[in-house]
C-alpha cells in the first residue's frame, strides 16, 4: 500500500509537470518590394543604372517552450531574400552586427544580384524567479527611451533611415536582472566580444512619481561608458531624454558625449505628434571627415553632430493609418524626409506603403541616399 501511494504521488507529480511544457508558435512574412533613384553622381561614379528595382523578403519563425520551473527556451530564426537589379550592394541591407560573436548566419544563395541567407537572431534560455530573471543566450536587450535615436541602447539600435530593417539584432549575452519593487530592478549584461575585450554594463532603473528613469555604467567597445534616461509626463505630454558618455575615466580612447531630448503629444484620438533633438558628440560638423563607409556597413548610425526630427501620424480610418516624419541635419542642412501608409486588411495581414525623400548638396550626409519608393506586406500568423 505505501509503495502504491508513492507511486500514486509521483505519477500526480509527474502530469503536473508535464502540463507545464507549453509550446507555442507564431511568425510572420515581410515582403518590400521597392525601386530606388540614385544620386546622379553616385550612379555615374560606380558604373551603375540611376533606375534600381530591389525586393526583400523575411520568413521569421518564433517557437518557443515554457519548460516546468518557471523557465523558457525561445528561438528566432529568419530566412531573409534580397533581389536586386544592381550587381552593387544597394542601401537596404546593413550587415554588421557587433554584438554577436558566434557565427549563426548562412548563406543560401548569393550572386551579383541577389542573396538568400538564414540565420538564429535569438537562441535564448529564461529563468524567472520571484527575486528577478536570467537570460543566457542570443537575446534582445532594449535601453533607452528615445522614439529615433537610442544613445543608450547600446546593442545595435535601428538606423531610422533603413526602411527594410525590422527587428533589433540579438546580441550573445548573459543579463541577470533583479527585481526591487514595483517598476524598479536592476540589469547586468556581460555580452561576449570577438578579437576584442567583452562588453559589460550594469543598469539601475526606477521611478518618482510619473516619471520612470535608469542609470547605467560600463565597459563597452573597449571604453568606459555611463549615462542616464528619463521618460515622463509633463502636463498632457509625454516628455524623454537620454545622457550617454564614452571614455569618462579613460585617457587613452576618445572621449564624446551623445544625447536626446523629446516630446510628444496625443493632440486628438487620431493625430499623434513626436519632436526629438539629438546630439551625437561622436560625429563631426566637418562634413570631410564624414566617416561614410561606417554609415553604411551600419557600425555607426549618424555622421554629424546635430539633428532634429519631427513626426506626426493620422488615424484617417480605423483601419487606415498615415505617417510622416522629416530630420534635419543641423551641421550641413541636408534632409530626410518618410511618408507611409498602412491598412490592416485583416487581423493578420497588413498593407502598406512608403517613400523616402533626401535632399542635401555634394558631400552632405544625406546626398548619399536614393529616393526610394516601395510598398509592404505584412502577414502574421
């Protein structure tokens, strides 16, 4: 009998466990079909058509298992087509991506003018616990609270000018976060570096009142760093700001500062507007020392030091949404300027459209840039 009891119980225990292994599977395709004018110049110089055609297409696939004892295992893998009628890279596609140092990216298929390649973008192990949370793997890690510009965000923010660029690289990394409270804990990353010193940092965030902000402090990119963020309300606006500084105790790596400022506001149910300055101590106002080729390897994001953008979106039809959005270089008075539009035709499927527009004289940040039309469909699943 007791032997039929114990039996009983570990069974009981058992099925309870196993009702914990909850997987789950969602995904979604991305395809952008675009066309591209590029800068007379530009085209002259490399040999190529001013007239470009290119489409990407994103396969991503999302599973993920909860594991009994409170743990999750997700995984994120893309199967990502470009085509192009260049036999020259064109500015869809940024490829450096710092903060990963295994190599989980291959090649399908790759010519003069087009490249099938699939990849792992997260591979991630979660432990919860009451007093906080462990990731080890290649997972997403978001600082900052800017809506353009994320100095704080130092594992590979988006530059707002790459329309085909969707997701946040994931970064290989160990983050530990515990909690301290309601809204308030603090995160440590240690995220692996090839051929270089890792990269570490730790970050303290809470709240007063109705404002939520962080502190943060470490070792990145073989420089000390430290900075702050804030975000809040002031009135009926929504107000932000990001203070991040490179090389504070170090003599022997250049020192800069970069930051934010922002507001937005909600002015009625369907118009929507956001103002942001920002400065970026690590670029220059000498538009000859621009240093162009980490722009577009995407290893930096901007190349001068101030800019301003605005942006404001319109719910024209429940269904129907239009947005558009202007920044401005200070230093050289070069501009981009976005409009889109999208409709969820379906819970699953949305369509939309966009353009880019950049105007600036020879040399400008933003000379470098094709006018770029293109349209987008969105199916989840």
């Amino acid at each position: 009998m007791r032997l039929r009891n114990t039996m009983a119980v570990l069974l009981l225990a058992a099925s309870g466990a196993s009702a914990q292994w909850e997987p789950d599977f969602s995904g979604y395709v991305v395809t952008m079909p675009a066309y591209l004018r590029l800068n007379a110049d530009i085209a002259g110089a490399s040999g190529l058509d001013r007239d470009q055609l290119a489409n990407v297409t994103r396969l991503r696939l999302r599973p993920s298992l909860t594991i009994p004892w409170d743990a999750l295992f997700e995984v994120e893998y893309e199967m990502s087509g470009l085509i192009q009628s260049a036999d020259q890279p064109l500015l869809v596609e940024q490829r450096d991506i710092g903060r990963q140092v295994l190599d989980l990216r291959w090649t399908i298929a790759e010519s003069d003018h087009y490249a099938v390649i699939h990849f792992i973008d997260r591979l991630v192990y979660r432990q919860r616990a009451s007093i906080g949370q462990l990731d080890i793997g290649r997972q997403r890690i978001s600082w900052g609270t800017g809506r353009i510009w994320n100095p704080t965000d130092l594992f590979n923010p988006i530059n707002p000018v790459n329309f085909a660029k969707i997701e946040k690289d994931g970064a290989d990394a160990v983050s530990a976060k515990v909690f301290l409270g309601t809204l308030s804990d603090v995160q440590a990353v240690w995220n692996p570096a090839e051929n270089a010193p890792a990269n570490y940092g730790v970050r303290f965030r809470s709240h007063v009142r109705t404002f939520d902000f962080s502190v943060l402090g470490g070792y990145f990119d073989s420089a000390p760093v430290a900075g702050f963020d804030l975000a809040g309300d002031l009135g009926e606006s929504g107000v932000r700001a990001e203070f991040l500084y490179t090389g504070l105790i170090a003599s022997d790596v250049e020192r800069y500062a970069k930051l934010i400022a922002g507001a937005d506001h909600q002015f009625t149910p369907e118009l929507y507007g956001l103002l942001e300055y920002h400065f970026n101590g690590a670029g220059t106002s000498d538009r000859q020392a621009y240093d162009i080729e980490g722009l577009f390897s995407g290893s930096i994001l901007n190349v001068a030091r101030h800019y301003i953008a605005g942006m404001a979106s319109y719910l024209v039809h429940p269904l129907v949404t239009v947005s558009i959005m202007g920044t401005l270089n200070i230093d050289d008075a070069s501009q981009f300027y976005s409009a889109t539009a999208s409709y969820s035709a379906a819970n699953e499927l949305v369509l939309g459209a966009g353009v880019q527009l950049f105007a600036g004289d020879m040399g400008d940040e933003f000379w470098y840039y094709p006018f770029t039309t293109y349209l987008k469909l969105d199916f989840y699943f």
